[in-house]
C-alpha cells in the first residue's frame, strides 16, 4: 500500500492498495501484485518465475 501511496498519491494510492489487499485470499492466484505505472483498481501481477528473472537482471 505504501508503494501506491508514494507513486500515486494518497486518493489513488489508498483505493489502489486497498483494491490489492481485498484481492488477496485462498481462492486467488499467487503471484505479485505489483503497483503499475498508471492508475488502475485491476490486477497488475507478475508470475513467481518471471519476478526472479527480472530480479536476477
């Protein structure tokens, strides 16, 4: 949440992080939510795999 809050403001960063706190349970897929560029209240996630990868970078 506070990356949302730092990269878009306090408004679009609260509805952002609470948007990706609210979609966190057993029934979702893993994965990171990242916080995007643009605003956005959709799932902006990078595969376990694919974050390693770029981490490795």
């Amino acid at each position: 949440m506070i990356q949302a809050i730092e990269k878009h403001g306090p408004a679009k960063g609260l509805a952002m992080g609470t948007a990706r706190i609210l979609r966190c349970h057993p029934f979702c897929q893993p994965g990171y939510d990242l916080v995007p560029e643009h605003f956005s209240l959709r799932r902006n996630w990078a595969e376990p795999e694919k974050k390693e990868e770029e981490d490795s970078k």
